[in-house]
C-alpha cells in the first residue's frame, strides 16, 4: 500500500510531503492494519504545521496499471507540491 503523508498549515497549504510504503504482511498475516513509518522534514515553515494528511495511491494491484499501451486510462496521482492548496472537506 502507498500513501503521501502531506503536512500542511492551518490554510490547507502544503509544506512538504513524501511518499510512505506501508508493510501489508502485517494485514497478511492476520493483522488488522499496515503499518509503516516515515520522516517529515526538514523543511522551511514545518513549525506551522496543523495536520498530516494521508493521500492514498488508488491504484488496484494489476502488473498493467499505468501502462498506456495496455489500454488502461489510469494515471498514479502526482505528489502535491509546497505551496499547493488542498481541499478538505
């Protein structure tokens, strides 16, 4: 399972994200959740942060997703930016 963890201000601006792989053996195994850890910084204005957000990479377990000769229109989300402004609702 991949995720973005995006750390944002209080404005819904983002400071900085990365990309975060999550252990699925532990679901696998009979575990309730993935688990995983990860390093948000440093970066310029991080001290303002309000909330991590976690933006989950939708693509479905097939060894031809994103591959557009196979005919298939998914395109993986790109990574937000600083200075993006996310909606949260």
């Amino acid at each position: 399972m991949v995720l973005t963890a995006c750390a944002v201000d209080g404005a819904d601006t983002v400071l900085l994200c990365t990309t975060v792989t999550a252990n699925e053996a532990d679901v696998r195994a009979g575990g309730a959740r993935a688990t995983a850890d990860t390093w948000l910084g440093p970066a310029a204005g991080l001290a303002d942060t309000a909330r991590v957000l976690l933006l989950p990479d939708q693509m479905t377990p097939d060894p031809e997703a994103g591959d557009p000769l196979a005919g298939n229109v998914y395109r993986p989300p790109s990574v937000p930016l600083p200075g993006a402004r996310l909606r949260v609702s």
